[in-house]
C-alpha cells in the first residue's frame, strides 16, 4: 500500500497544531486507515483520545513516538493510508527535522496576525534545508483562527508574499467547536450539526493538499 506521509508543525505553541493534525487525521480517515504519530513530548494528541467517552473507538488511532520519527514512520507505513505526525512546537526539536525528511507535506498552522507569521521563519528556513535531503517535500502555510471581520486577516495576504513557503487558499475559522471536540476527545466530525461548518474548512484542507 502506497501511503502518504504528512506533518503538523510550527516552533510555536497556541498556534492549533494538535487541533489541526487530529480532525486532518479524522478526515483522512474517511478516505483510507490513517494513523497519528504524536511527536510532541507534550502528548497533546494523545491526550485528545484519552478525552473520549468511548476509549475502544477512538477519533483515529494515535502512536506515540517513542523513538526516532523515521523509525516508527517505516514501521508503520504498511499498515495505514495515511500518516500525520504531530510535531514538537519547537524547531530546536530533532524531530522536527527528522519528520520533514520523511514525509510528503508539512502543514505550518499560524495565527492570522504578521507577529505570529514573522515567527515562524526558522521552519520556513528548516523547510529549505530539509529539501536538500527530501526534495520532494511540499510545505503549506495554514490560516487558523481567521475571522470573517478581522481586516488584520484580510491584511495577512500581502505578508505572506514575502514567504517561499505558500498558503492555502483554505484555512480555520475561530469557532468554539474545535475546543468542544478537543474537550469530548472527537474531531469535528463527529459532532453533527454543530460540527458541520469546521468540518467543511478541515475538508477544503484535505481537498487542497491532496490535490496539490
């Protein structure tokens, strides 16, 4: 089985890394098995399971790194469709390198402000190195927490211009569900009519990555 390989990651945190890494994941798996590999010393994604109220069906199933992100990737690719690897919040991490020499696309969540956009330079700058060994590597910035009035949002496509790494023409909108499904240890998915509206953003990211 030809599986796809895809990161989550950004050298800050409170950007919505785990959040987007686990409803991508969810939405992969209505495509093919998908599996999350939680990098992050944090165990975010991890913990976001453990939230659910039925623990022996889990959101997605989630492998927690325990060593290399190369290693446990091969050992697992055979298995699953797809792979998101939630990375540490932290370029100084060596996983963060070791995951953009293995997978196909890295998803950059920023915050729809030039300050948090500014700050992730250095994964842009790992992004460029990692090519050298992994030239096939595709690398997508990820608007998260936009809102349809903020003109600062609006705003934000003159910034990017000044990135090699694109933005999506999709991103995530703030709305409280991603919490709720992060809370209840779901993805938006699986909320119904509440999650409906997040679920279309999530879907209009799959859309354009894997299209990509």
């Amino acid at each position: 089985m030809s599986s796809r390989v895809f990161a989550v990651a950004n050298q800050k945190g409170g950007v919505g890394k785990t959040t987007l890494a686990v409803n991508l994941a969810a939405g992969l798996a209505r495509r093919g098995s998908c599996v999350v590999l939680d990098a992050d010393p944090q165990g975010s994604a991890s913990s976001w399971v453990r939230f659910a109220t039925t623990p022996s069906n889990p959101v997605v199933p989630v492998i927690e790194v325990m060593a290399g992100v190369h290693e446990t990737v091969e050992a697992v690719r055979d298995e699953y469709r797809y792979l998101v690897i939630d990375c540490p919040p932290s370029t100084d991490s060596p996983r963060v390198a070791q995951a953009l020499g293995c997978v196909d696309c890295l998803l950059i969540p920023v915050l729809p402000s030039p300050m948090d956009l500014w700050a992730s330079t250095r994964i842009e700058d790992m992004v460029k190195a990692a090519r050298s060994g992994n030239p096939g590597l595709r690398a997508f910035l990820v608007l998260n927490q936009m809102e349809a009035r903020n003109a600062m949002a609006r705003g934000m496509e003159e910034v990017f211009r000044e990135f090699t790494v694109p933005a999506l023409r999709s991103g995530l909108a703030r709305r409280a569900i991603y919490r709720t499904a992060a809370l209840e240890g779901r993805s938006v998915y699986d909320l119904g009519s509440r999650g409906e509206s997040a679920a279309k953003e999530i879907e209009s990211v799959i859309a354009e990555v894997l299209a990509a």
